[in-house]
C-alpha cells in the first residue's frame, strides 16, 4: 500500500489516506510495544541474575502488552490482506464472481470479527473483579485489547464489503512455481 498511487476521486482518497495512515500508526505502535516488551524482558533477566531483585511483575505486563502489539498488527495486516489465504479457485472466477467472492468473504469476516469483539467486550466486564497476582489489574484490561483488535478489524471489512475491492490495496501475490 505503502508504493500505491492514490486515488483521484473523493471518498477513495480519503479512504486510501486514512488507511494507508492507519497502518503506519498501527505498524509503529506495534513495533514500539514489541521493543517495551524486549527490553522489559531483558531488564528483568538483568535484574534477577547480576542484582538478585526479583521482579515478578514483568511477566504480567508482558502479556498485557503482548496481547496490544499482536492487536495493533491484527489491524495492520489485516488492512493490508496479508492474513493467510488458501486460495483454491479465485483465479478461475470472472470479475464479477471475483467481487461478489471478495464481498461476501468481507461480510464474513466482519460478522465473525463483531461476534469476537462482541465476546471480549462480554469477557471484559465479567472478569472487571479479577485481578492480576503481583500488580493488581483487572483482567478486563487484557479483553480491551482484544475487543480493540477485532472492532477495528469488524470496521475495516465493513468498509470493504461496502465498497468492494480496489486496486490500490491489492498486495501483489507471489508467482506460482510451475515444474518443467
């Protein structure tokens, strides 16, 4: 998406805009979340092992942020369709059965991605009264970010079951290995 050229009409723009933004939003943060984890990780194995402090909260926040990163890159891919694929016989469809195809496997995924957010969102005030060992946070904190993850995900393919497929966020595919 990153070397796509914009579109020249109105809504597209916008679209192409905010999307193309949204994803490098998400990609930064995620990769900044991914780095507080690593130097959280190694921080603590310092700690442990040449100062004798035990540090026992790191884990917990670890997997918060973990649970954020794996959220925010959720979205990225998911924008830019690099989830995993098995395309079976999409090549063989006309353009028509292609949009009809990509359309509908848009509304699908938008239910399901409603039906988890749904479901987190659920999850998140049923656990409001649990909380972690060593820091004391409501696990609801953990179920925000995954209800974050698949809402984002449930707009964006509503947005693409709307308007259907275009040109600009296509990624290219890899080519087929043929034998001689």
């Amino acid at each position: 998406m990153d070397s796509a050229v914009p579109p020249s009409n109105g809504p597209d723009r916008v679209a192409f805009y905010v999307l193309r933004y949204t994803t490098r939003l998400c990609d930064g943060v995620g990769v900044a979340i991914m780095a507080a984890i690593l130097l959280l990780i190694v921080s603590a194995v310092v700690a442990r092992d040449l100062l004798g402090w035990g540090m026992p909260w790191t884990e917990e926040v670890a997997s918060l942020l973990a649970i954020y990163a794996i959220g925010f890159g959720s979205i990225s891919a998911w924008i830019r369709s690099e989830h995993l694929v098995v395309d079976l016989f999409s090549h063989k469809l006309s353009r028509l059965g292609k949009n009809v195809q990509y359309r509908l496997t848009s509304l699908i995924s938008c239910g399901f991605f409603a039906l988890a957010a749904w479901g987190a969102w659920i999850m998140s005030d049923m656990s409001a009264n649990n909380k972690t060992v060593s820091l004391s946070i409501s696990f609801s904190y953990l179920y925000y970010g995954i209800f974050f993850s698949f809402a984002g995900m449930a707009v964006i393919a509503l947005w693409k079951t709307l308007r259907g497929p275009v040109l600009w966020l296509e990624t290219p595919r890899e080519e087929e290995v043929t034998t001689p």
